[in-house]
C-alpha cells in the first residue's frame, strides 16, 4: 500500500516537474507576445493544477481501496487463523476424553480381574483349609508344636531294654 502510494507521488511530482519545465520551455521559445504568452501559461498552469488535483484523488481512492482489501484479507486470515485453533482445540479436547474413557475401561477391566483372582484365592484357600482339616495323616501329632510335645515326652520314656531290666515285657510294636 505504502509503495503503490509513494509511487503515485512520485508520479505526481514528475508531471508537475515536467508540466513546469515545458511552461517555461515555452516562455522561452515562444513565438508569442508575453502578454499572450502569460496567458497561455496561467491557462496550461490551471490545466496542470486540475489535472494533478485529479491524478491525487485517484491516487488516493486507489490507496483507501488498497487499505480496504488489506484490512479485509486480513480479517479473513485472522478469523481462518481463530477457526483452525478452535478446531484443534476441540479435537485435542475429543482426544483426552477417548483416552480418559479407554483409561477408565481398562482401570474396570483390572479391578475385575483383580476381584475374581482375589476370590479364587480366597476360595483355594478356603479348600485347602478344609482338605487340611479333613485329613488323617497317621500321626500321633497333627502340627509341630505337637510334635515337640511329644518329642519331650518320649524322651522321659524308658527304653524296650530299661523296661526288661526292670521286668516289664516291652511293646512288641515299638521294636
């Protein structure tokens, strides 16, 4: 806009250099009487005057038109700029709620599987309690601290040759 109108200037003060210089070209090569001649420039000068005040209106109907299409172009690019940023932001807004839903179903997705390996523990457990309780082991002790007890026990106990010495028949089955 600026070049167009420095151009239209600059076009303006060369016709007006050239329409003077030519005036006075004309002054001095003119075969005329200067009163005439006086004439002539005063009226070639109005000419130039008028034609310049024409040349500066269309140069300055060119320029707000200029600044008119620049001003909206502008807008337009400004409101294209505006939509592809609402856009984005709405498809980024779209794209944290998918993955939000894809976290929440795969957080229920765990939580259940979770839930029914807990149970199934719990459940193994349970049946391995009551196998447990429910089985004869053929033993005089059913856990350690039993065991223990009885380890005791038998170590207070006479052996199968103190019995004899003392007269007693020892147990054929403790042999």
């Amino acid at each position: 806009m600026e070049a167009t109108q420095t151009k239209s200037t600059g076009l303006l003060k060369g016709l007006l250099a050239g329409g003077l210089i030519g005036a006075a070209a004309g002054l001095l090569f003119a075969p005329r009487a200067g009163k005439d001649t006086r004439a002539k420039l005063n009226e070639d000068m109005t000419k130039i005057k008028e034609r310049s005040a024409e040349w500066m209106s269309m140069a300055q109907e060119k320029a707000v038109g200029l600044a008119e299409t620049a001003k909206e172009t502008s807008l337009n690019k400004l409101q294209e700029t505006k939509d592809m940023a609402g856009s984005a932001v709405d498809s980024l807004k779209s794209t944290v709620t998918d993955l939000k839903d894809s976290a929440n179903t795969i957080i229920g997705t765990i939580k259940n599987e979770a839930e029914n390996a807990k149970e199934s523990v719990k459940a193994n457990a349970e049946e391995a309690k009551e196998k447990l309780n429910e089985s004869d082991n053929s033993s005089l002790a059913q856990n350690e601290e039993e065991m223990k007890k009885l380890g005791k026990e038998m170590d207070a106990m006479k052996t199968n040759s103190e019995l004899k010495k003392d007269g007693y028949v020892s147990d054929p089955a403790q042999r």
